[in-house]
C-alpha cells in the first residue's frame, strides 16, 4: 500500500486509495477480512509511504482485527523516490525477522471470493501461486500483467503489460510464496532487476523456478482509476 495513486487525484491528495470507502469501509478492510478467513496467517504487515504513514496509522488504531498487526514506513513522499512493489516487499522482509511462507496481496484490490481455494492447492503444491483473473480482452490485458497456462495449473508465460498478449489471464496482485522461496524476492532485487513492478519478477521467476496459477472468475475490481472506483462502488458486494 505504498503508491501514490496520482490517477485517482484529488480523492488521493491527502488520503490514500486504500482507505477510500467502498460499501462502508476502507477498501483495505475488505482484503483483510478475507485474509481473516485463513486459519494459517500469524500476522499482517502493511507497508506504506511516508506521506501516508500517518493515516494508516490512525486507521490501524481504531481497527479492530482478529489478526496482529504492523504498519511500515517505507521512508518515500513521492513517486520520483517510490521503492516500487518490489522494493517495498523487500523493504517489510529485511525489517520483519521474517521465516515463514508468504501471501503478498496487492492493496488496491477488491474482490468477493474466498482465499481459501488457491490457499489449500498453495500448501498441497508448495510451489509459488499467483492468482487469475480473465479480463477477456487483448485491450485490458494490455495494461496488466498477463500469464498463460499450460492447460493445467501451471504458468510458463507471464508478461508485464504486453502489446500483444498471448492470453487475458490477468494477475490479481494476489501471490502465496513457501518460505523457502522467499529468497528469490531478495536475489532479484540484490541482482540489480526492477524493484516497480511484480509482473517483472514473475517473468524473471519463471526462468528460475515452477509457478501455478489459479483462476477466480467471482468479481474483482482493480481500483486504480476514477472509472474503476466508481464502479466498485456501485457493483461490489462483500
């Protein structure tokens, strides 16, 4: 939750997106509340930049979770000095005295459906897990990041906003690694790749290791322009 969400300005001026409201309550909430459905997660960390530290941590004080907690500062104000999804999931790691398997889920995500399902083949699989969306369309597809499947559960493409997509399985910002794959995420980063984008990582895991895939096809809104605010607001259901 570290971003800037200068698309969805003037609503993010001085808020950030992942406590805008949707169906009366923050859209974090709503990602938290499926992570709470999860019978295996110890804790939550959230990370954040410095401009907006100060309202997670105000919102953290009056949540009440079943889940402890820990909001970080990642020590950027804006977009020119940003560390990027991958840098800040670096940035939690290296501070968290972390060893254990990890769920990484995009903040500005919205969906209905349950964890649960691509949870139970993570574990039965110990392999790394991104989850799926269809966008159904090449025009989407070019502004996410896009895998393609083998025919069965496993990903041997994956492509950062592709010009020309071999598919519209769309990656949800939703990832399940086993602790012993956490350390790809640090190799990456300390072997001078792109710390912006997961999509990047994807690709460049797939050289190194297997990733499965699974597919929701329950409603899932991706909540990065006014457009799609709006519609979260008038067709998402908890």
């Amino acid at each position: 939750a570290a971003g800037y969400a200068t698309r969805l300005y003037p609503l993010t001026k001085d808020r950030p997106k992942h406590l805008l409201d949707v169906q009366g309550k923050p859209i974090i909430e709503h990602i938290i509340s499926k992570i709470q459905e999860l019978d295996d997660v110890d804790e939550i960390f959230v990370v954040t930049n410095h401009k907006y530290f100060h309202n997670f941590v105000e919102w953290a004080h009056g949540f009440e979770g079943k889940i402890p907690m820990r909001v970080y500062n990642d020590g950027t104000t804006s977009n020119e000095d940003r560390l990027g999804q991958i840098g800040d999931i670096k940035f939690v790691l290296d501070r968290a005295e972390f060893d254990d398997d990890l769920l990484i889920i995009a903040g500005d995500n919205l969906f209905n459906f349950s964890l649960r399902v691509a949870n139970t083949k993570f574990r039965q699989n110990r392999k790394c897990l991104n989850a799926l969306y269809d966008v159904q369309t090449a025009e989407a597809a070019r502004q996410l990041g896009i895998a393609t499947m083998d025919g069965g559960s496993r990903i041997v493409r994956f492509e950062e906003k592709p010009k020309n997509p071999s598919s519209t399985l769309a990656s949800m910002g939703i990832y399940f690694f086993p602790k012993e794959k956490v350390q790809l995420l640090h190799d990456y980063i300390e072997g001078g790749n792109k710390p912006d984008k997961m999509g990047y990582f994807m690709e460049w895991l797939l050289e190194k290791d297997e990733l499965l895939g699974h597919i929701y096809t329950e409603k899932w809104f991706d909540i990065g322009w006014h457009e799609s605010l709006e519609q979260a607001r008038r067709e998402f259901r908890a």
